[in-house]
C-alpha cells in the first residue's frame, strides 16, 4: 500500500542495508564473470553459493530494525520492547490453529455460509446430544476441490490489489542427473577453494582487468527508462572473494559434461 508509509520505510531500509548490493553484485557477475541469467544451471549456482549468505543478511537486518526506536505512536520504544511489555501486560499469544491445514480451519472454525438452523435437542455442532459426532472421510479428490476453491476465494479478495499477471518464477532446480556427478562437482569445488585457485576466463585475475583494475562500485539504474543512477559500493574485501568463489564453481559446473535425465 502506499499510504503505509511505515513499511514503504521499511523497503528502503531493507535496499540501502544489504539489498541494493547484492543486487549490484548480481549484475556485476552477470557483467564480468559470466553469469546467463537464463540458464537454469547458473541459477541453480547462485542459489547454492549466495542464498545462505543473503538469509543471514536477512536476519542480521531483522535483528536490528527491531531493536531500533520507533517515534510517534511507538513512543520511542523499539519492537522488541514493545512485544516485551505486550507480552508482561497480557500474557504470551498462543496461536490455538498453528500448524493446522487452511481446510481444516475453514471447516471447524470458518463464519462463511448459510446460517445452520438447529432443532430441538440439537448441540451447537449440529449433532444429537447422544449422537456421536462423525467426521467426513477423507478424500483425495474433496480435499483437491476445498485446495482450489481456498486458493480462489482468496485470488478474488486480493484481486483490486493487483493489477498485473503474475511473474513467472526462473528455474533453478538442481541441473546434475546423478548423484555421482554432484559429489564430483561438491569434491571439486572443495578442492579448488582449499588450493586458493582462480580460474582464467572468468574475470577474476589482474591481467583480465582493465587498466583501473578490479571495480569497487557498481551503478544501478533507477526508473522506469534507467534515467537515475545510483553508486553501489562493493568494498574489495567482501565483495571480490565472493566473485572468485562464483568463478571456481562455475568453471567446475562448466567442466562436468552433462547427460539429460532418463
């Protein structure tokens, strides 16, 4: 929403923190170090080499926001101390339905449907006081309808909230068709960063580099035509050992001929 200017806030914390720069790093790889963004195997290697390391950008992030003081209606109190005093003043919330299935809820707790009138010496489950309560059987093809009619409902109260088609997901999934090929690849790598290899080819040494050697900003383009630009730095001691990390694996990955899966 636009008018939640608190979490509009918040977005441009999350970017100018850390994800602005992985986000500069992404297309120097993709610049410099032979990154192809359509290729599934590519991303299936940024996800192994990059996504533990993000979510500890993450939550390292999440640690500090909610340690931060809020003004106005938080009183200058950060989130941590405001779910702390919540927490001392009306006891610890215990979510009764987590772990639940949707169906489930929508079933025994839900509100939507036509009024159930009862008759005489019926409970307010709608049984006999000494008729035992008997549940609907399970169904493959019943649970399969309540999944659709679920995802449904809610695609319809959330649909004046969106006003494009969805966008479709990249693959990524794990391109090695055996598990022999994966230990080679995992065999490999271990290797290479133990003998502090770098390959050639990939942009990694000096001679590769122009004459003002390896970059330590990149530029972002802002806007709907790429008119802004904004300065990334990507400060040489973190930044470029992960460049070389992303070069040895993807010369090994390149190296491994692979057969398509039977």
């Amino acid at each position: 929403s636009t008018n939640n200017t608190r979490i509009e806030r918040l977005w441009v914390e999350v970017g100018s923190q850390f994800a602005r720069q992985w986000r500069a790093f992404f297309y120097r790889l993709e610049a410099l170090h032979g990154l192809d963004r359509a290729d599934p195997r590519h991303l299936w290697l940024l996800h192994f080499l990059f996504l533990d390391l993000i979510n500890e950008d993450c939550e390292a992030f999440r640690t500090e926001w909610n340690c931060h003081p809020i003004s106005g209606e938080g009183h200058d109190q950060s989130p941590e101390d405001i779910c702390f005093i919540g927490q001392a003043r009306d006891g610890v919330y215990v979510d009764d339905c987590e772990g639940v299935h949707p169906n489930v809820i929508q079933r025994y707790y839900g509100t939507h449907g036509p009024e159930q009138h009862r008759a005489p010496g019926q409970t307010g489950a709608g049984q006999l006081d000494d008729e035992e309560i008997s549940l609907p059987p399970d169904d493959v093809s019943s649970d399969s309808e309540e999944d659709d009619n679920l995802a449904a409902r809610i695609e319809e109260a959330h649909a004046e909230n969106f006003h494009h088609e969805a966008v479709a997901a990249p693959k990524h999934a794990n391109p090695f068709p055996d598990d022999e090929s994966i230990t080679l690849f995992y065999n490999a790598l271990e290797a290479a960063i133990h003998q502090g290899i770098v390959p050639l080819g990939y942009g990694l040494r000096p001679e590769e580099w122009g004459e003002e050697g390896y970059p330590s900003v990149e530029i972002l383009k802002l806007g709907r035509r790429g008119e802004r630009q904004l300065r990334i730095p990507l400060p040489d001691g973190i930044w470029r050992p992960r460049a070389e990390q992303w070069g040895r694996a993807l010369a090994i990955l390149d190296q491994i001929p692979f057969r398509n899966k039977t």
